[in-house]
C-alpha cells in the first residue's frame, strides 16, 4: 500500500490544541487498531478504542 509508517520529519508538527483532541474508536477489530497504531504515529495523543 506504500503507505509510510512514521510521520514525514518534514511536516511542520501538529497544533497541541489538535494533537489532544479526543478521537473514539468503535469496535477493537482489526481495522480500529490500525486506526488508532496511524493516528499515534501521525501524532494524536488521546485515541481511545470502545
């Protein structure tokens, strides 16, 4: 899928304000956990699955 496993060093980082927002993830399949392994990687700090 080349999809990169890091965020790029480049990219200016994210806003605190939306690095904390809260995310909910419905379901601990799979495809949540995915989801919450590439927002973490992205740089958000408050993923919570359910």
């Amino acid at each position: 899928m080349k999809v990169k496993q890091i965020r790029d060093p480049n990219l200016k980082p994210l806003d605190p304000r939306v690095a904390k927002t809260k995310i909910a993830l419905i379901g601990a399949g799979s495809a949540s956990l995915s989801c919450a392994a590439f927002l973490g990687r992205l740089g958000y700090q408050n993923v919570d699955i359910f």
